[in-house]
C-alpha cells in the first residue's frame, strides 16, 4: 500500500491521518483507544513509547514487534507504517458515490406518487422506494453506514461528531 507524502496536521494520530486520506481501519471505539483492533506496525521512523493503557491492549511480543494502535502513535516526524490487509474496511465509505438507478420502477406510472422511507442503522442504511397510494414497496437499496469508520457504537460517533462539525 503507497500512500503519497502529506503533512500530518500537528497532534495528528496516524489513525485520523489516515482517515483524512480516505483509508479506514477498524477502530469500533472510534479511535479512542479502548478496543486494542486499530493495530499498525511502525517500519521506519520514531513513534513516542506506548502510554500504559496502549500497552494493556497490546501483547507484548507485538510491542516488541514495533505493532502500535493508530489511535495511539502521534506522528512527529516521518513514518513509515504497515497497514494489515484485514484491518483495512472496503472503500465504500465514499457517500458520494451512492446510486439508487436501480431503485427505479420498472414500469413508471406518470400519475403515481412515489415516496423514500430510510432506515439509518448503526451498520446499515437503507432505502425503501414506496407507491404512497397503494404502500407498495418498488425497490430497495441498502448500503454500510458511513459512520462506521468512526466506532461500532452511537456514544462514540457522537464522541467524534463533536470533535470537528466536519465529522457530523
């Protein structure tokens, strides 16, 4: 995985570097540092020594392998890390790229009123195209739930939320 040379913003964790750059890791405390699951694994350069409660998380043959949890590692100078492929989430946290084309009727009645019911979930949305007249369910489109990438739990997207109103 390359990822090309950016500034880290000052204080940034290698986890929300990351996110910035649209590459999520599962973090289901939403980069708290309270699940142990945001592991990395410092290749080169200098990351400041594991706080306790990091090291609680992490075996210590792993500590003594140079793994981290991105939550953790402020970046202060050049790193260089490795991401484990399973850790990396699917890219389809893009929101700008959801289509419905498939949620059309397939046969269109110019005098029906249509209607979209949502469902947010904490995994998943979903979008029920409805007849408003006769209820009738036309199509449904599902999708994760973009907030996801931020933790598996409501307190702590809502944790994150007030952390920048970008997030919301």
């Amino acid at each position: 995985l390359y990822i090309a040379r950016a500034k880290a913003l000052p204080g940034e964790t290698v986890l929300n570097y990351l996110r910035r750059h649209k590459l999520y890791l599962e973090a289901p405390c939403g980069g708290q540092g309270r699940c142990g699951k945001c592991l990395i694994r410092v290749i080169q350069g200098q990351a400041a020594k594991a706080e306790a409660f990091e090291a609680a998380l992490i075996k210590q043959k792993s500590l003594e392998a140079d793994w981290r949890l991105a939550c953790c590692v402020c970046i202060a100078d050049d790193l260089i890390v490795e991401l484990p492929d399973q850790q990396l989430l699917d890219a389809f946290y893009d929101t700008q790229n959801i289509s419905c084309n498939d949620c059309r009727p397939k046969k269109p009645d110019p005098t029906a009123e249509y209607g979209v019911a949502m469902d947010i979930g904490t995994t998943t949305v979903v979008l029920y195209l409805l007849d408003l007249h006769s209820g009738e369910k036309i199509a449904v489109k599902s999708f994760m739930n973009p907030q996801k990438v931020y933790g598996s739990d409501v307190i702590s997207r809502i944790w994150h939320s007030n952390l920048d109103p970008e997030n919301l």
